[in-house]
C-alpha cells in the first residue's frame, strides 16, 4: 500500500507518453481492440521502467524493514530479521565487530544482487539493449530491385482519386477561434503528385490527418467533403465513414508516410513482423505469405539485405533505413492515394535524395497512384511534384503546376519563400520578416498581411482563392503585381 501510489505514477505517466507515438495510432487506425494495444504494444514498452522502479521499491522495503526492527518496531524475536541481528550486534560491537559486520554485509549483497538482477531482466525484456545481431558481412540478392512485389498494384481507371472540397479544421470547445485550417479545396488525379509546401504551423499535416481520419483529440471539423474514388470505382465521402469503414481504408486504399520513421516504428517490434501485420490487417494471407511479402517489400524500397533487414528492430536501422521500412508498410496492400508527411526532415542531404528518387520510383512502377506530399523544403518539391499547393496559416494560398509557380508566383508569400532558398546567385538570402501568427491573432483579413511588402488598406478583408491564370490559382488582391 506504501509503494502502490507510486507505481501508479510510473506506469500512467509511461503510457501517456507511449499511447501520443505513430505506431500507437496506426494500431488505432486498423481496428485493434484496446486491450490488445495495451497488453502487446503499450505494455511492452513501458515494461524496463516498471521493472526498474519493482527493483528499487524492493531494495527499500528491505532497508525499511531492517530499520524499523532495528528501533523495535517490525518483526519480533524469534521471527530473524537483519535489522534485529544489527541491534542485537551494536551492543557487543567493540568484543565481537564480527556480529555486526556479517548482517550488515548480508543486506547488502542481497540488495545490489538484487537490482542486477532486475536490470538483467530489464534487458532482456527490451529489445533496444540487445546487441545488433545483424550482420553486415552477409551479402543479399545481386540485384535488389529485381522483383517487385504483388502489393504493389495499378488502377487504370484515370479518374479523380480524391475531390476535396471546403476542408475547415478547429480547435474543439473554441468556437470563436479562427480555424485552424479554412476552406482547404484540391483535387488529386490518379497518377499526380500534389505538393502542400508551407512554413511550420501552416496546417499542412493536420491536412493529411483529417484525409486520414487520424486528427488530434481536441481537433473537430467544422466543414467540408472528402470525395475519395476506390479501386472498385465507388465514391465516398471519408468524413461521412464511422471509425470501421475508416479502418478497412487506412492502409489498403489510402497510406501516410509520417515524417518521424523512429516514432512510427514500435521499438519492440521487428521491423518485418510490423509489416506483415498491415498486410494480414486487410488481406487474408497466412503469416508465412505475408512475411514473404514483408521481405519483397523491403528489397522494393531498396535496403540490402531485406532478410536481415526483416529480422531487425528499429533501433537496429539508420534513419534513412527506417524511413524506407516506412515507406514499405505503406505501399504494402498498393494505395490509390499516399500522403507523405515530411518524409527527407530528418535525414541529411544524401539520403534525401534517395528517398526522393525511391518516391519516383514508386510512381513509375505504379503510375495511375495519387500522392500528397507534404514539405517545407521547396528543392525537393521541384524533383517530385507535378503541382503545388502553398499554404500559409491554414489556407491555401497559391495553387499551379510546379514549373508554373516557380517561375512566375503569384502570391506574395510563394515569392517570399523561393527567394529564401539558398540557391541561384543570390549574394544575400532574403528572409521573410515575421512569424506566422498563432491561433489567436489571426487576422480577419488577409492572413499575411502583417509580413507583405505589397499590403494595402484593402487587404483587411480576406481575399478569396480566385483563378490568376490558365489552371493558376492566387489569394492575393495584388498577385498581378507579384506575377
């Protein structure tokens, strides 16, 4: 009763703090029931600290013990008990200094043998402090691209995949808060790549959530309709499906590449189990088949190996790596549509570009697949995208082609932002002044207003996304100006 409060404290504060992380939330997304995600994902990871905190809770209920025998308040002759032996021994501790040594000694060693044998157990149960039984002498297929496989399908239908239409986001129990992200409207054929590019906190990824179902707690729609064309050819409004029909979706018609491979990868799980576990999540295939299937799909994205690689934990894989078993569960049942979010912000530059060049791989061998890609870095918009979507405090501001838009913007801040990149011959990088603003001083008018060179006394009404062009979008009063 003494030590229950605080492993209450421990556990609470451990699941908290796992139950907020991606593979939490893709367990959520298939349907997996709440006991199970308890018991096999988040069990398991809050396992070492509890197993610690077991350890030096022990070790404390022996020294209280001892001690309060030794004032005489626990245990009571003849029940033996070393801190009755310690008191029995100070009395006589100058004649015989052996009494009083061998108690002492005794609770000793059998506290500290005690914790390393809970931090032995700690180890065993966390597959992190394993040693990286990978072995990188052994050579896999000559040719790892060679085969692709069978998840990896195509659609030939051609048609709109997904028709977004006045998509608003808000904070929950805030109703007259601005919206978080206002009057999102884009369409995404099959075969195209759409480019949401924006600084931090513009609304990008809260986007690709509310696509997916997967918006924050405390994060409610207040408009819109997601159209989404299946493979069977029907329509159907994702924000209309409850959590089940969302659930057959995610992952088979419609995948997410998250941004953080290492938080989206449970730490517990070996990578090739976590990818099977999506395809057995939709398909009914036996665990051998999918495994196999696991292994296909890394040897898709290009990791040497993929046995190993299949047989690995997360931790035992570098980020670009990780981030490549990532993009392998995504494309495992072959989506019509994929969102990737930031999928190159934590990797250096080398290995962005070969993810990069794996996504235009993944559009050639599957090309009627739509993909979303989410970024702030506009170099690899230009490598990958065939449009482009800027967005700036939650709204679209400017919309083209890709080449269109980088070589004649017609938006302030789009302008703003291709003459921050460091490239060109540019002897100073301009920056653009400001902040994007918070929730609660967003202005009524035009949301970037306060940071334009060009903001007039007219720009404090807000300006509607009007066409500025042949298949040319602005939300700009001035954007003749800016082109």
């Amino acid at each position: 009763m003494l030590f229950t409060p605080v492993f209450a404290r421990v556990v609470y504060a451990e699941t908290l703090s796992v139950r907020m992380l991606d593979y939490v939330a893709a367990q959520e997304s298939i349907g997996t029931h709440p006991v199970r995600i308890l018991t096999r994902t988040i069990l398991p990871n809050v396992t070492a600290p509890i197993v610690v905190q077991f350890s030096l809770t022990v070790a404390a209920a022996m020294v209280l013990e001892s001690g309060l025998s030794f004032l005489g308040l626990g245990v009571v002759p003849p029940a033996p008990s070393w801190g009755l032996m310690i008191r029995g021994a100070r009395g006589t501790m100058d004649q015989a200094p052996l009494m009083l040594l061998w108690p002492c000694l005794a609770l000793s060693v059998t506290i500290i043998a005690f914790n390393s044998l809970c931090d032995a157990l700690r180890d065993a149960l966390d597959p992190k402090a394993h040693a990286n039984v990978l072995n990188a002498g052994r050579s896999g297929p000559a040719n790892p691209a060679s085969s692709s496989p069978a998840a990896v399908s195509s659609s030939k239908d051609g048609r709109i995949v997904l028709s977004v239409r006045d998509l608003s986001l808000r904070v929950a129990g805030l109703p007259d808060a601005p919206d978080l992200v206002r009057g999102i409207s884009l369409d995404i054929a099959a075969g195209e790549t759409v480019a949401l590019v924006g600084e931090s906190g513009s609304g990008k990824t809260m986007t690709g959530l509310a696509l997916l179902g997967l918006l924050p707690q405390g994060v409610d729609r207040t408009s819109g309709t997601l159209l989404f064309t299946r493979r069977d050819g029907t329509v159907v409004d994702l924000l209309s499906l409850d959590e089940s029909a969302m659930q057959a979706l995610r992952g088979d018609e419609i995948s997410m590449v998250f941004q953080d491979p290492g938080g989206s990868l449970d730490p517990v799980y070996r990578v090739g189990r976590q990818i099977a576990e999506g395809i057995r999540a939709h398909r009914d295939v036996s665990s051998s088949k999918a495994r196999a299937e696991a292994i296909d799909l890394l040897r898709a994205v290009g990791l040497p190996d993929p046995e190993e690689k299949a047989k690995a934990y997360p931790h035992e894989l570098s980020g670009g790596q990780k981030q490549r078993a990532l993009i392998a569960s995504a494309i495992a049942n072959g989506p019509r549509l994929l969102i990737a979010d930031e999928p190159t912000t934590a990797l250096d530059v080398t290995i962005q570009a070969q993810i990069i060049e794996l996504f235009a791989d993944l559009k050639r061998r599957d090309p009627d697949m739509g993909m979303i890609f989410v970024t702030h870095n506009l170099a690899l918009v230009s490598q990958i995208a065939d449009r482009i979507c800027v967005m700036y405090a939650g709204e679209i501001v400017e919309s083209g082609p890709v080449d269109q838009v980088f070589a004649a913007p017609k938006h302030p801040y789009t302008a703003a932002l291709i003459a921050s990149v460091p490239e060109g011959e540019n002897e100073r990088l301009h920056a653009i002044p400001g902040h994007v603003p918070a929730l609660g001083n967003i202005s009524p008018g035009c949301r970037f207003a306060e940071r334009c060179g060009l903001a007039q006394p007219g720009c404090g009404e807000h300006p509607e996304l009007r066409e500025s062009g042949q298949d040319r979008q602005s939300r700009c009063f001035h954007w003749k100006k800016v082109a």
